[in-house]
C-alpha cells in the first residue's frame, strides 16, 4: 500500500515538472538564406530576392512568451534587412530591422542572428524585409499560438490556413522603384495580385498554380491572413461564406461577423471559415480599394478556390466571385476598420491609458517639391512627390539612429519633432492652396519619457490630394480609440473614444480626408520607427522616430546590443 502511495506521488511530481518544463518559455532557431532566385510561376521569368528560395516565404511558428533565434545570411548581391512586424522586442530594438532607423543593413556576404523576444503577441503576425522595396517578394507568416496549457478564445479549429495578399510586378522590383524615384511620379502600378504568391486562374498564364485550399463540411478553418502588398488596402471575400474575424495584429477581438474584410498593407487578420455551403468549389478573391480616384492602380482580381472534399457533381462552371466593395468605397473600408473590437475578457484583458501625459497630433499629408531633372517631373505641374508628417519630409541617415542614440553620438538625427503642424489651416478642404504643397526636410525624432501616456491623433489631409494611410508603429501596440471623417474636432470627437474595448493593434488605417485616434503607454524604452505602409509614401518621406528613454530600474532599461551587429 505505502509502495503504490509511494509510486503516485512519484507519478504526479513527474506530471506537474513536465507541465512546467513546458508552459516555460522556449527558445526556437531558424536560419534565413537571402538569395536571388529564378522565379518561373507568374507568367514569366525573373530572378527575384527569395528567403530560402521561397516565395513568399517561410513560415515562422512560436508559442506566446518564445524567443526566436533567426539567422540571417545575405548570399544576395544587395542589402537586406529583416523586420518582424507586429513583435514589440522588450527593451531590444536591436533586432527590429528598419535600414538605418535600427541597424545598418546586412551586407552581401555576412550575417546577423536577430534575437526575436516575444511578449503579450498572440496570433497571426508577419515578418518582411525593411529595405528598400525588397519586401515585395522577402515576406512571409509568424504565428505565435498560445502557450501550451491554454487554448483559443474560440473552439479550436480543424486547421489554420496561410492566406498572404500580395501583388507582382514583371519588373525586377528595385528598377521599379528606382524608376520611380527617378521621374518623381506616381510608381508603376503591378501587372497582378496574389494570393499565396500565385494571381489565381482568372489569369489565364497562372491558371495551372492556382492555390487551393480543401476543405472538409462542417468543420470551422482559421484563415491567417496578412496584406502583404505594397500600395493598396484590399478587400477580401469567399462566394457564399460568411467570414468571422476573431483578431488583428496578434490581439484577439470579439467576434465580427462579416461577407468581406477591409485589410491594409501590414495589417494582419485571424478569421474563422466554417466550411458550411453545398458540396462545391468557391473562389476567395480580393481586389484592391483606391480613396484617389485620380492615381492609377492595379484593377484586376486575384483567386483561390475553396474545394469541398467528397464525392460530388462539381459544376461544370467557373466558381463565383465573391461580391465585395466598389473599388473607392471608402465607407466600406472604413466601416470594416471602425468594427474592431477588442475581447476585453478575464484571459485576455485591456489597459486603455486613461490620464494622458503627452498629446500628439500629426498631420499626413502628399507633398510636391521643384524638379531638378531637366525641369519637369512626372508629379502634379511638372513637381516631384513628397509626403510628410507635420509638414517633415524624413530625410534618412547614412548610419544607424539607434547606434547613434545608445553611443551618444551627435549630427545624427535632430529631437526637435513637433507635438503640432506648423501651422493650423482646414486640412481636409478641397482646393487647398498650393503654397502648402512645400514640405520642410529633416531629420527629427520625438523623444519620451518612460512610462509616458500617449495620445497621438493622425489627421489625413487633401494637400495635392487626399489618401487613405495605414500607420504602423513599431515596438508598441496601441488602442484604436476614434476615428471619423473630416478634421478632428478637439472638443467634441473626443466625448466619442471607446475606452471600453478599442482595437489593440499596430498598423491603422486613417481614413481618406479623415481622422484617427490612438493611445499607448511609452513603456519599451529603444528608438521605434513610424510610417505609412505604403512604400511609395515610405520613399517619399512620411516617416519619423519615437525615442523612448530609459526608466529608473534595471528592467526598464534597454538592453545592450549584440556582438555581430551589422555595421554601415
């Protein structure tokens, strides 16, 4: 008797360390080799810059609370850098990847193992290459589940299913970008839009690699979902099928239920798809929204198929399209954007700044400056675009802001950002008055305190002409409070934040000629850069930096850097 009491005791102690040894934090390693390769699955051949000869590439998979080890080796003939987005890296910025904000790029021939350090993320994140436009074929998922012993805010579903939005060019990327810098226009607009790398059969070229992705009746699929394109927010669907989004941007949201999504560049979307319809093949489609009805954009539809497993009478025709927004429908974009909802539960709490220390308000704007190339440039009356943010076209170093920062090194950057525009007028007017079109140049960064309660208003402007603009901060997430149409009302629109169950997420669309809202608290001390996730807004300057000091303790400070930190 006491020997088998004996024995039980043993059992269960072995039990709960095991349970420990798992529920601790794991490390995980990959190794990434950034190469060009040649690539003949869309309609025609060209070397492009892959990650272990993929496109897109590979998926990165952790549990909540990992550290990933990825080993970038640049075996490429161009610089590279690699950002995992959505990952707030406590007190590590080292590794975040933006090209000369962070780090100096990795050179062709040498390597850097970034330390990925993830915290509170759970969900569907994505990594990308942040230099240059090099991330137009160097993408691909990092999904963080949760830690082992705790589940989905949701019935767990059958199976996840990869679903990255994209779009392709027949030229090789850079020329597209240098092209386009060289004229100061608008971009090349791409020759087709992906789904999982592929355009979809309603291009006759790609018809025999259409994604496909099988399904069993009756059974729920978790869709991760990211935008990987670079110019456009898309709308997405599946014929017949009701999509229920349960997160963004690794946080879980309360259940939205919806025909279609609204999704921008960097955004990320967990959405459940309950294989509930009659036996057959459905396209999923996307296509892309434009707010411009003046700029030029890719106009065609990519597809997947969901096909049925069983055996059934497939229809002899071609599957339907789901129906989804006019392409302009700004109320439709907006109106997706604005149904976000965080979970707010017991597992999955919120903690909304609620006494702010530093208010922020910044306007984005497009801009125009003179040309210099033989007088005439290919943007509005001969001019060559620029962006801002409070009227500051970012003038990018040739050297890191964070090594600047941490070694105390000066004529780097300047921290003389504004907390307003330079000047107050109506922002969102038509016919503005073109003396507005000129920007100031810099090199500015906004500093705060640790533990500093933000509260950052992005007002959009119709300066050369109005656009939508997904705004991502890196290394912080922040809660989605308001948002509207029209110029922001410093009294009124406030009575009207949701302090309740805002969005928390890192990249938010500020609506055409409208407003938006966010707050965070400045508690991962580094240097964080902020953009437009449109690259062509990126090369035109609408960028800054947050540098966010360190606090008093030990646990509040930055941490040093790594040994094999690339050098410029």
């Amino acid at each position: 008797m006491k020997t088998a009491m004996n024995m039980h005791v043993l059992v269960l102690g072995l039990l709960v360390i095991l349970g420990f040894i798992q529920s601790k934090a794991a490390l995980v390693r990959y190794t990434f080799v950034v190469q060009e390769n040649n690539y003949t699955r869309l309609c025609s051949s060209k070397n492009i810059l892959t990650v272990n000869g993929q496109y897109p590439g590979p998926t990165i998979s952790a549990r909540r609370g990992d550290t990933v080890i990825v080993d970038v080796i640049n075996q490429a003939t161009q610089n590279i850098t690699i950002h995992w987005h959505g990952v707030k890296l406590p007190r590590y910025p080292w590794s975040d990847g933006p090209e000369f904000i962070t780090q100096c790029p990795i050179q062709p021939g040498t390597r850097f193992s970034q330390k990925i350090i993830l915290s509170d993320e759970e969900g569907t994140l994505w990594w990308h290459a942040h230099s240059d436009w090099s991330r137009a074929t160097v993408h691909g998922l990092l999904v963080v589940s949760p830690k082992v012993g705790t589940n989905f805010p949701f019935p767990k579903p059958h199976a996840e299913v990869p679903v990255i939005l994209g779009d392709w060019w027949k030229n090789d990327i850079q020329t597209v970008m240098e092209d386009f810098l060289r004229r100061g226009g608008d971009p090349a607009i791409s020759d087709a839009l992906t789904i999982n790398g592929q355009p979809g059969d309603r291009y006759n070229c790609s018809r025999p690699g259409t994604s496909i992705v099988n399904v069993d009746q009756g059974k729920t699929y978790l869709l991760r979902m990211v935008n990987a394109a670079m110019n456009n927010i898309m709308f997405f669907g599946i014929a017949n099928h009701q999509l229920t989004v349960v997160g963004t941007d690794g946080a879980y949201t309360k259940p939205l239920k919806s025909n279609y999504v609204a999704i921008s560049p960097g955004q990320t979307l967990d959405i459940l798809l309950e294989a509930n319809q009659p036996q057959n093949r459905y396209y999923m489609a996307a296509k892309f929204y434009s707010s411009n009805p003046a700029s030029q954009f890719d106009n065609t539809t990519t597809t997947a198929i969901i096909k049925y497993n069983g055996n059934y009478t497939q229809s002899p025709s071609e599957p339907n399209l789901p129906v989804l927004p006019a392409f302009n429908d700004r109320n439709a974009s907006a109106g997706f954007t604005s149904s976000l909802r965080s979970l707010a539960s017991r597992d999955h709490p919120i903690d909304v700044p609620l006494k702010i220390t530093r208010k922020l308000f910044y306007t984005l704007s497009i801009n125009t400056l003179p040309c210099a190339i033989n007088g005439t440039c290919a943007g509005p009356r001969g001019r060559r675009f620029r962006a801002s943010i409070n009227n500051i076209t970012f003038d990018t170093p040739r050297t890191s802001i964070l090594g600047a920062y941490y070694r105390g090194m000066n004529g780097v950057y300047g921290d003389d950002f504004p907390d307003d525009p330079p000047f107050t007028f109506n922002y969102t007017a038509n016919n503005l008055n073109a003396s507005l079109q000129t920007p100031m140049n810099g090199t500015e960064v906004k500093v705060l305190k640790y533990n500093d309660t933000v509260e950052l208003v992005f007002q959009g402007t119709n300066v050369v002409s109005g656009i939508d603009h997904p705004m991502h901060l890196h290394g912080y997430s922040f809660y989605v409070v308001g948002s509207g149409f029209g110029n922001f009302d410093r009294q009124r629109d406030p009575l009207n934040y949701n302090l309740v169950d805002p969005p928390l997420q890192q990249t938010i669309a500020v609506p055409q000629n409208g407003w938006t809202a966010i707050r965070f608290r400045a508690n991962n001390p580094g240097v964080w850069f902020m953009h437009c996730h449109f690259e062509r807004h990126v090369s035109w300057g609408m960028e800054m930096v947050f540098i966010v000091r360190n606090g008093k303790n030990p646990d509040a400070r930055m941490l040093p850097p790594p040994r094999d930190m690339p050098k410029c």
